[in-house]
C-alpha cells in the first residue's frame, strides 16, 4: 500500500516519528478527525467533511482549525500518491499538553495521509453488547478518543464480522462502529435521527439529501421509532439492512449475527443512485452554500 503523511507543514516519511509524545491527542484523544474516500484521485465531499471537521472542533472546545493548512496537506499528499489515491486521513489535535486532561496551550497538530487502500467490499455485521451515551459530552462529534470503537471492532472480528451495530443507551438503534445504518421495512427506507447519539455521516447525509430529490421513499425516523428489534425483523426476512460511511458508500448488510440478509431493493436503488451522484459531482456543495 502507498502512504504519505503530511504534518504540520511538511511531509514526512510514514515510519519517521513526526509527533511529540506529549501530544494531547496521543496522551489522552485530544482530537478531531474526518476520513473521505478518494475517487479518480479527488477527494470525495471535501467540503462538506471540512465543515463537520469544523463543527466537531467546536463542540470540543478546540481552536478553530486552520483550513487552509488542512486544505495544503490533502494537496500535497495527493501529489504523492497521485491519481490512484483512495483514502485521505485528516486529524486535528489540540497539540502538546501536561499528562492530565487539561489541555496546554497549543499550537494544534495537524496530520493529513493519504493512501490507495481497498475499500471495504463487504459488511458482515454483528450485534455490539455496549451502548453507545447518546447523553455523552461527544455524542455525535467525530472525536480522536476511539478506543470503545476499537473494543467493538475487535469484538466483530472475533466473530467473523467487520462491524458492530449499537443500540443507545435507550434500547434504540443507534449506528455501527464506523457506519451509519438503513434500514429498509414497510416499503420505506429509515435511518436513526441524530437525537439517537449516531454521528451525522457525510454518506449518510447524502443518501437522504440524493434519495428524497429522487423521490424515493427515503427518511429520518422519528426518535424511538427503531429499535434493535429491527435486526430481529432482518433476520425474520421483514426488513433489509445496509451501513453508509465515506469508504462504503451505501453497503448491503450481508450477515447479522451469523444469518445471510438478503439486500433489499428499495436499499440497492439508493446505492445505486449514491454511486451514480458521487461519480458526477466530487465535491457536492453543502446545503448552506447553495
């Protein structure tokens, strides 16, 4: 796999030491992050992952991030990796700190890498046995402290699986380790609100945005209204499951819990229309700009 690293300015080697290990993001998760997939060798929504790398930064207290160098260091490792690019990696922390939770005074550290990784071909998923705090502090913020992500992750890979669907701590569904869920039931597609704890995907958001222009009968549930039963009525045959995020785009659930799914035709169009919109427009510009 082809790597390149850009921080703070510069390109590194990937395997130089390039941060200090006092950095409140290696010290305690001190950061934001946006992952974008890349596609003919452009970053994919670029703007719109800018925006909630923005919003993510805010809801942490941290200082405002500096585009403009974020905007640099995507350009120059794409010019290393070049036009088979897939993957770009942006990550923002509040920089050096004491080892406590109090942060220092800055300045920020700021990482982009780019690769030409594969892109998940599959989702076989599994049941996670935690919760995700819709109540907590980060609920819905794309924060560096990923380590309950981790857990869940290794938990689905001991199982046969590469991601973990969660409910909150309501019982209600709620999102995977790294994906937002559709399900597909009643003849109607729904995704869990934002009220719920779930992160607001990228993908996610232009399944909505791209399946409603279409006229598909496509939309947010109302809060509570999903629950983990739903995965009961997968299994059942009643409903179909897909996850969207930046590197799957709109992905039938094949597996829950060891039982095939199969993938739901109203949730196949979507996907369809997804790939379709996002090989026409790179860069769909965010709904307040218009």
């Amino acid at each position: 796999m082809n790597v390149s690293v850009w921080v703070d300015g510069a390109l590194v080697d990937a395997d130089t030491p390039a941060i200090s290990p006092l950095d409140h993001g290696v010290t305690v998760g001190d950061g934001v992050f946006e992952t974008l997939e890349a596609r003919d060798g452009v970053p994919f929504a670029l703007e719109r992952h800018l925006r909630r790398l923005e919003y993510s930064a805010d809801r942490m207290g941290l200082a405002p991030v500096d585009l403009s160098a974020v905007r640099a260091g995507v350009d120059a490792v794409r010019g290393v990796v070049g036009d088979g690019i897939t993957r770009v990696r942006i990550t923002v922390t509040s920089g050096g700190g004491p080892l406590s939770s109090v942060r220092g005074p800055g300045p920020q550290t700021v990482v982009v890498v780019g690769s030409d990784g594969p892109a998940p071909e599959r989702c076989r998923a599994v049941r996670s046995p935690w919760r995700r705090n819709e109540r907590s502090a980060i609920a819905g913020v794309k924060s560096t402290s990923y380590a309950e992500n981790a857990v869940m992750a290794a938990y689905a890979a001991q199982r046969g699986a590469d991601e973990a669907i969660m409910a909150n701590t309501l019982g209600h569904l709620c999102e995977g380790t790294g994906t937002n869920v559709f399900v597909e039931r009643q003849g109607e597609i729904v995704t869990p609100p934002l009220a719920s704890g779930c992160l607001a995907g990228i993908t996610r958001g232009l399944a909505l945005e791209w399946g409603a222009g279409a006229g598909m009968p496509v939309r947010v549930a109302a809060p509570g209204e999903l629950d983990m039963s739903v995965l009961d009525e997968a299994i059942a045959g009643d409903a179909h499951l897909a996850v969207t995020s930046s590197t799957r785009g709109v992905q039938h659930i094949e597996r829950i819990d060891g039982t095939d799914l199969a993938p739901g035709p109203l949730l196949t169009r979507l996907a369809a229309l997804y790939e379709r919109r996002a090989d026409a427009d790179h860069d769909p510009v965010p709904p307040r700009s218009r």
